[in-house]
C-alpha cells in the first residue's frame, strides 16, 4: 500500500496541514514532528482512533498516552482549568517540552487516560504540532512514532519503515529530529512530582516555582 508523505517546513504548509486535519478527523492516525521526536496523532475523544493507536503501539488500557494542544487556552477549554501549580508552571514552559500531569474535566477514550484517570499534555515548541492541534480543533495524541519497544523516529522515513501503511499521513521535515523527550510532572499536588526527566531539567522546573 502506498505510504503518503508530506514536506513540512515550521508549520507554514498550511495545505498539509488541513489534509492531515481530514485523516484525524476521520478516524486516521497521522504522523508529525514535535520539537522531541515525531508523534502519532489521533483524536483522543475517537474511542475507536484511540484503540487502533494503542494496537499500534501495543499499548494497553491505564498505560496512559499523551497529548498535545494548540495552545494553554485551548487545554483549559478541551481538557478543564489547569489547578494552579499547573498553570504557573505552563506560562513558563509552554510552549516547549515539559508534559502536564493532571485530572481532566471532560471525557476522552480510555486508551488516553492513566489508570488513575489522569492525562498528561503539554503545548509543543513546534509550529507543525500546534498548528495541527489548532486545525483539529483540540488535542490530539503525541504518543511516540514507532512501534511498542523500538527506538522513537526521528525521520519519516523511519516512521514509513516501522508503520507502513498503519500511517494515513506522515508529515515530514527536512532534517532528523534530536531532541530529548519532555519531561513530565505530576502538577496535582501542592508541589510538582517528576515522573521523568527530559528535555527540561527538574532543577528549572522547581527554580521556576520559588
């Protein structure tokens, strides 16, 4: 089967862009660059999108998978009010790679949520990323783009080479992406809890809050 790819250069490609609105709209998965690694989008309220995914993936029910949005207005309208620790942590960092952990107020497919219920999104550096959140009309997945236990992409040809034909788009960029995963923190609490380290060190997340 033919493996669609389209050339994206800093979210400019606004014909792109609105065909890969189309594919999650209609249940596809598409794959895009973040300002980490390449990511696999769905609509995370698509019960059946979401399930797909997660057979991609090999992911099971409660694992989780994370999400990406346009904008910290758009989270707050698809997703509900950031609690306050959230939100000063988001004016910070967002947008860029540091993934929020917190409980939603509106209902997304199982395959998307925790198994305590809780979802983790963050705003991404990349235009391409919040372009398409943006023309979607709210989040969409950023789950990584390869298959359960492989190396994450950093080109589209390596998403061609590990999914096939699963991709109903693939929007690539010129050059490999390198950068590290975002770091992710439980913000429900009083105080923030790392769940992993990435590309924004813990020291700045917890400088930032003095």
């Amino acid at each position: 089967m033919l493996i669609h790819r389209a050339r994206v250069t800093g979210g400019a490609d606004r014909q792109h862009l609105r065909r890969a609105a189309s594919v999650i709209a209609g249940g596809g998965i598409v794959a895009y660059p973040t300002d980490t690694l390449y990511a696999l989008g769905v609509d995370p309220t698509r019960v059946s999108a979401v399930d797909r995914l997660c057979c991609l993936k090999q992911r099971t029910v409660g694992a989780g998978m994370p999400l990406v949005a346009g904008s910290l207005g758009q989270v707050e309208s698809a997703i509900g009010g950031l609690p306050p620790l959230a939100r000063r942590l988001a004016r910070r960092f967002w947008p860029g790679p540091l993934t929020l952990v917190f409980d939603p107020m509106h209902p997304f497919a199982a395959g998307v949520l925790a198994e305590d219920g809780s979802v983790a999104v963050r705003v991404p550096d990349a235009l391409v990323a919040r372009h398409l959140a943006d023309l979607h009309g709210g989040p969409i997945t950023a789950t990584s783009a390869n298959p359960g236990g492989r190396t994450p992409a950093s080109t589209g040809l390596e998403v061609a080479a590990g999914l096939g034909s699963s991709i109903g788009l693939i929007l690539e960029q010129p050059l490999p992406l390198a950068g590290a995963p975002s770091t992710i923190v439980d913000v429900r609490g009083r105080r923030p809890t790392l769940i992993r380290e990435g590309a924004v060190a813990w020291g700045r997340v917890l400088q930032s809050l003095t």
